[in-house]
C-alpha cells in the first residue's frame, strides 16, 4: 500500500494543477477573451483540471484511508463530506470564467480562499482553532 506521503503529495499536486487551469482560465476571460477565442488552449486547460481533480481525489481518499479516517463503523468523518462538496465546487469553477467574464477576476480571490478553507477543514490550520 503507498505511503502516507505519497498520495499526500499526489493530492497536493492535483490541488496546484487544479488552481492553475481555473486562474488560466479565468485570466484570459478576465483579459476580454472568449470561449471560442481560446481554443486549443482551454481544451488543454480543462484536460489539466480533468486529471488534476483526479489526482486531488484520488490523493485525498487515499491519504485519508492511509490515515485510518475511512472504512470504520461511523463511515465517512464529516469533515471529508466537507471536502467531497468542496471538491464538487472546484470541478464546476472552469464554468465560470466564459459565462460570467465580467466575474473572472474574482475568482482570483475565491479560489485561493476555497483551498484555505479546504486545508482548515482537515486540520491543516490547527493552531488557528485554539
């Protein structure tokens, strides 16, 4: 079975992927571009966030099972269902960008809140909680 670290690192590089597919994205709706502008690029794009919100899930699930947090009588900790809507949230955002342009740019601001809410959620801020 892989380590702990390792889907630890696997979720954190699908996590970076899936942020920069979404600022790509958002950065051209943001500079005036259009769906149909950007072309082979955002169909690269959206390939990246497809396999990096995989990866986040797989690394994620992964961890947490390594971890013991997975698989007992009680099932899934509330905190992962937590991270399962927020996954959900992160695969709809490339959505945003074309639809509503003229809120791109603040998806500069969300997605980088998302991921600390996302972090603080499984602990990852503990000291902030006391």
């Amino acid at each position: 079975m892989p380590s702990y670290k390792l889907y630890k690192m696997i979720h954190l590089a699908g996590v970076v992927a899936v942020c920069m597919s979404v600022a790509g994205m958002s950065f051209h709706a943001w500079l005036g571009g259009t769906k149909e502008a950007a072309g082979a690029a955002r169909k690269q794009l959206m390939a990246l966030h497809g396999v990096a919100m995989f990866l986040s899930l797989l690394g994620g699930m992964g961890a947490a099972a390594t971890a013991g947090f997975l698989g007992g009588e009680a099932g899934f900790p509330h905190w992962v269902m937590l991270k399962l809507v927020l996954w959900l949230i992160f695969g709809a955002l490339p959505v945003l960008p074309y639809r509503k342009p003229e809120h791109s740019k603040w998806l500069f601001v969300a997605v980088p809140l998302l991921v600390a809410f996302a972090a603080w959620t499984a602990g990852g801020f503990l000291p902030l909680t006391r």
